[in-house]
C-alpha cells in the first residue's frame, strides 16, 4: 500500500489496538468477524467501490457500512469498519487487504493476551518448513479444484490438538481464502505480522546441528545490535550447512561459521 491507503491501514490499526486493548472485547471473536467482512467485500467488488468511492460523503459511507453490516457483526466491528471506510484509500482492493491485515492482527493479539505470542510464531514457522518439504502436501492445500471443507479437514487432521487456536485459524484463512496469495508468501506475511506484535524483526538462523542457549542468545543479541530491533530466532536445522550457520533477515543473507563469525557478522553488517 502506499499514500493514502498507508495512512488509512495505519488509522485502523491504532484503533484495533485501543479496542482489544479493552477487556471487554475479545480479539478472537472480533478476528472471526473481520475475517467474515473481509470475505463479503472481496466477493462483492461493486460494494467495495461504493464504500472506497471518494466522492462519497464519508458519513455516508460508513452509514452504509453498518446499515448492510446491521446485526451481523458486533458493535466494535462494526464500528471499526465504518471508520475504515470513513478513510480515504488509493485504490478499493486495499481496503479489503487492510481488514484481512486487521483480522490476522486480531487472532494474533488474541494469542498475546494469552501468553501463547512465541508458541504462535514458531509454529507458523515449522508449518511452512514443512510445506516446503512436502510437494504433495503443498499441492493438496493449494489445489483449486480442491473444497474448502476438505482443505478445512486437511488443516484439522494436521494441526487440530497440535497447534495453538490462533495459529490453525490463521493458517485455515490463508489456505481457503488466499485472495491471490501463493501459500509461502502468505505464511511469510504472517510471521512477520506476528513478529511486529513484540516490535521484533525475524531471523531465519539455518545451521547444521541445533543451536545451544548460549549460541542463541549470543546470536540474538548480534543482530538486535546491529539492526536496532529485538529479534526473533526461527531456527532451523540443514546438515548441508556443513558446520557453519546461515542467517536470512528479510532479504539480507549473512553466511559465517557458527563458532567464532557471530561477531565478525554484526562488524561486517555495521560497516
């Protein structure tokens, strides 16, 4: 997004943070009802123009918004989407792709609130290891001859009992409504949604056997220095790496051995 849609997401987002920052709003159920919006207004694009239409009165707008919402959806939601379109945005896709944004912002506030924020993080990040490793698994939840309901079922046999809430029904979205999104880049968005909850960026730490504590900590505390950030380790395991380790910060690519280059990675990455 750019201009006036930058603006507009980064209203909404303020606004999502001051109502689950209430006790008496469950960012879950408000996740679940973004989500349901989010869906009507990609499938209806002749509303999403009308609501986006900066000719329109804004008030009228989002009159509109809450008339047609009505019931449907709780006063919160209903009240953050009518902001939304009292906004001005560069184009009407981008007011669908900031409430799916908001819907993800939801269920991963709901899993901060719980304590589960970390557990959330890892398991999207093992989920697309393992997709990346699968070409029939890949192929099974991207298929688009294949039902919602069976993908639902895959996703269930796969994660149910085995992940967090928050993290099957982010990966659930993104699988049976991709609204164009190729699955990786989708579980990428949503790490790094994830990671902006805490202020953190993410790093994806490739070694040839596991990291100790120490080494963890030791790395972490490299790359917070040199990026100005707390960072999150997703760690991976790749015996090719031969001894050394391969850290991937956005589209940053630090190669070095993993006993005595941490250092001399920060030195290099500062210069």
């Amino acid at each position: 997004m750019n201009g006036a849609s930058r603006e507009a997401l980064a209203a909404a987002r303020e606004r999502l943070d001051a109502l689950t920052d209430s006790t008496s709003v469950d960012a879950g159920s408000l996740a679940d009802e973004l989500a349901a919006v989010t869906a009507l207004l990609h499938r209806e694009v002749s509303l999403r123009r009308v609501l986006t239409d900066p000719a329109q009165a804004a008030e009228a707008k989002a009159e509109l918004a809450q008339r047609l919402l009505g019931t449907q959806v709780s006063g919160p939601a209903g009240d953050l989407v009518a902001g939304m379109v009292r906004s001005r945005w560069s184009r009407s896709r981008d007011l669908v792709d900031a409430l799916e944004t908001l819907a993800d912002t939801a269920d991963l506030t709901a899993a901060q609130q719980a304590g589960k924020l970390d557990d959330v993080e890892d398991e999207l990040f093992r989920f697309g290891r393992i997709v990346s490793g699968s070409t029939e698994l890949r192929a099974a939840l991207t298929d688009r001859k294949a039902t919602t309901s069976a993908k639902g079922e895959l996703l269930r046999s796969l994660l149910g009992g085995r992940a967090q809430s928050a993290t099957e029904r982010l990966v659930t979205r993104l699988v049976t409504a991709p609204r164009g999104r190729s699955l990786e880049s989708g579980l990428e968005s949503l790490s790094k949604l994830a990671a902006e909850r805490r202020n953190r960026m993410v790093a994806i730490v490739t070694s040839a056997v596991p990291l100790s504590d120490p080494q963890k900590r030791r790395l972490g505390a490299a790359l917070a220095k040199v990026y100005g950030r707390q960072m999150h380790l997703n760690l991976d395991v790749d015996p090719e790496v031969l001894g050394g380790i391969r850290v991937q910060v956005g589209d940053e690519v630090i190669n070095g051995s993993l006993a005595d280059r941490l250092e001399d990675a920060s030195r290099r990455l500062a210069s």
